[in-house]
C-alpha cells in the first residue's frame, strides 16, 4: 500500500538502515491507516529471539515460589520480556512435556526450579538445543548450567544454634523430601550439630513433605515419641505453621512449652499468632538474580556455568523466648 519493498517497511519499523523523510513518513502513514503491530513471533523467527523467557516451578501453591516468580517477572520485564509460567507438580514427565511445547514457541530461555531436571537434561537443553538454562533453589549441584540458591546448610545450623541459645533442650526436626536438595542440606546442618548431644536419637528426624499437613502429622508424631521435646526445626515454613497448628490443637503452649522455628521467610510467618520465628531466604533477590543472569546468557554476555549461594537470616518472632530456668 506504500507502494515500497518489505524491507524499506523492515527498516522503518525496526529504525535500522536509512530510509528518506519521504518514505518514512509514506510506510509510517500507512501503518497508521491499517492499525498495524508488529508479529512477535514473526519477529523472533527472524532474529532468532521473541523476547519470551519461561520458569518452571514445582508448586505454585507453596507461597515461596510465586515471591520469586514475582523477582522473575518484575526484572524479565523491565529488561523487554515476558515470562511464561508452567508448574510442574514436581513430576518429570510434566516438566519434559513442558519443555517440547516451549521450544516450539521460540522461548529464549528456561528457569528451573526443579529436582527433576538431571544434569543430563541440562546437558542436552544447554548444548543440543542452545537454550540458555538457570536452575534455581531444588536444582541438583554440580550442573552443567548457572545455579542460584541459599545457603541452607548454614541455614540450618543458625535455627538450630538459636533454638539451643534459647534453652532448648531437645530440639528435632521435620525434614522436606530427601530427593529434594534443600531438604538434604538443612537435615545435614541440623544433624551435624545435634548429633553430639546425649538426648540425640534418630527419631527426633520426622519427614513432613513440605507441607502445611506433613507439618501437622509430624509434630503430632514427635510428641508421641518424644513428650519431652522442646524445641522444632522445621525444613521450610509450610512445615513449621502446620506444627504451630498440631500445638495449638493439643493445647501445648508456644513458645513457653516448645520453640518452633522455620525456614523460607514466606509472607505468612507474619500473620500467625505467635508470629513465626524462620531462617530467611532473600526469596525476591533469589527470583531477580536467576532473571537477570537468564537475560545475560541470552544476550551472550555470560556464557560460564556459575553457582550463587545467597546469605539467609535469622528473624526471630514470637515462637521463640529464652526459656526461664
């Protein structure tokens, strides 16, 4: 209709190459006439990027990971993209499906958090395919790809050191799932400190899933093996609100019966009564960095395989006190 050729229209649209005042305004006139906007995937199929990035979580409803998906999508857009969400329920087979469909949409790049992901899946994504690939949080070690999590282990021991500070005399702990490498760090930390004391025995470790219900079953299994606790680990939040709750129904006083202490820093610790005590994840900054290293690999800015290990913190809230002697 401008009575020019699709690639003076290409230059004009996209400002690249010279094109005179005249025509510039002819094909711009046109483009006005006809409300015309630019295909996206068109574009990407042309300059082999769409501006689309994609993060696979394990389980939206766990309130920690649609924090961090709030990191990805704020920084993912203030750099030109859009993010695709998937959860996969943590089963593989999701996560495979997920990633056929994805590629044939052009995505630039893919966000894990997944334990399900082997190092030889990232090894065929990474270098088969040429999709840049961050792994974050449950993500094995020693991957092949950029890994971003905190440091759990150190985690751990913080929750277990400030349990004892505050008199505890017999602390256990609800672990996630031992696939899971967060859940294997924090029981590590914790069992490396513990393992010293007289009282220790194995049944003091209690799985819970990381769920708010595992949590409940296995606070109500540690009374029963062990009256005399007083002090809960719990691997991650959703674990430790579901003992506050077994502890509330049973009539046990918190904390001046039994302390409890988290992990995560989610934005329901807050809200309980007693307010929950946690190890914080820098959750957002872990969301934003796996965003950002992302769109540098993309752009071919970063092309090394690097792990970022965060700082975490202990909050200490109402279901911890010193106990009186």
């Amino acid at each position: 209709m401008a009575g020019v050729s699709v690639a003076t229209v290409s230059r004009v649209i996209n400002q690249n190459g010279y094109v005179t005042k005249d025509t510039e305004q002819k094909v711009r006139k046109v483009i006005e006439l006809l409300h015309y906007e630019p295909n996206a995937v068109a574009r990407g199929l042309a300059g082999k990027q769409t501006g689309t990035i994609a993060f696979i979580l394990p389980d939206i409803s766990n309130p920690f990971f649609p924090e961090v998906a709030r990191a990805v999508e704020d920084v993912a857009q203030a750099h030109g993209y859009t993010v695709i969400l998937c959860n996969s329920d943590d089963e593989g087979h999701k996560e495979r499906s997920y990633i056929e469909v994805l590629k044939k949409k052009y995505i630039d790049g893919i966000i894990f958090a997944s334990n399900t992901m082997g190092q030889e899946d990232m090894q065929k994504l990474y270098h088969i395919d040429d999709l840049p690939v961050v792994a974050l949080d449950r993500a094995p070690t020693n991957q092949t790809c950029s890994v971003i999590r905190s440091k759990n282990y150190a985690g751990a021991q913080m929750a277990v050191n400030h349990l004892l500070s505050i008199g505890c005399r017999k602390i256990a702990h609800i672990y996630g799932p031992p696939q899971f490498v967060t859940a294997r760090e924090r029981l590590a930390g914790y069992q490396e400190l513990v393992k010293k004391f007289p009282w220790y025995s194995p049944d003091l470790m209690v799985p819970g899933n990381f769920h708010l219900d595992g949590g409940m079953k296995a606070a109500e299994q540690l009374l029963r093996a062990h009256p005399d606790v007083d002090g809960i680990f719990a691997g991650n939040d959703l674990m430790a609100l579901g003992a506050l709750k077994t502890m509330s129904r049973l009539g046990i006083r918190v904390p001046e019966q039994i302390s409890i202490c988290g992990f995560d820093g989610i934005a329901l610790t807050a809200v309980t009564e007693p307010e929950l005590t946690t190890i914080a994840q820098p959750i957002y900054e872990m969301g934003a960095t796996a965003a950002r290293v992302l769109i540098e690999k993309i752009q071919g800015n970063d092309t090394n395989a690097q792990e970022y290990e965060l700082e975490v913190e202990l909050v200490e809230r109402g279901t911890t006190r010193k106990k009186v002697t």
